[in-house]
C-alpha cells in the first residue's frame, strides 16, 4: 500500500517540472501589403502593462518567414531564459 501514495508524489513532482512555453504565430508584411521574406530577427516581450509598462520578459529570435508567415517557441530557451509560468501568472501582461 505505500507504493500507490510514492508513485503519486513522483508524478506530481513530474508534472511541476512542465516548461512554460507556447506558439507564436504571425505574419510580417512590407509598406506596401506584401508579404516579407526571408529570415526575421524579432524581439519577442511581456509587460505588466498595455502601455508605458516594465518588460518582465524578453526573447530574442530569428525566424524564417513563409510567405511572411512565421511560428516561434517562446521559453524554449529553459537554461538561460525560460518563459517562467509565475510570469504569465500575474495577469494581465501583455
């Protein structure tokens, strides 16, 4: 009976471990309505306001563009900067 309740605190001590990443997408268009193409570098950031906020995290990244199309993992960098779940957690952010 006490394997059930350590096998229960090894997935629970599993499922904290979970990166806060997520997708991005969007599209990056020229002046004139045309789509953008080749490789992108764009500064990706959260701030604890709409306007004149502080930025509580920022990624640097450069995309390929698809039509002008593009799609980036946001966090995936878990070592060195990693897009922490307690900063999402302190609603609104923009």
């Amino acid at each position: 009976m006490r394997a059930i309740p350590t096998i229960l605190c090894l997935f629970a001590s599993v499922a904290h471990a979970v990166p806060g990443q997520f997708t991005h997408q969007g599209r990056l268009l020229n002046d004139d309505g045309t789509p953008m193409a080749g490789d992108a570098t764009i500064t990706f950031r959260v701030t604890n306001a709409e306007t004149g906020g502080s930025i509580v995290w920022t990624e640097t990244q450069t995309v390929t563009l698809n039509n002008g199309f593009y799609a980036a993992v946001l966090g995936a960098d878990e070592v060195d900067n990693p897009l922490d779940t307690e900063v999402l957690m302190n609603a609104p952010v923009w």
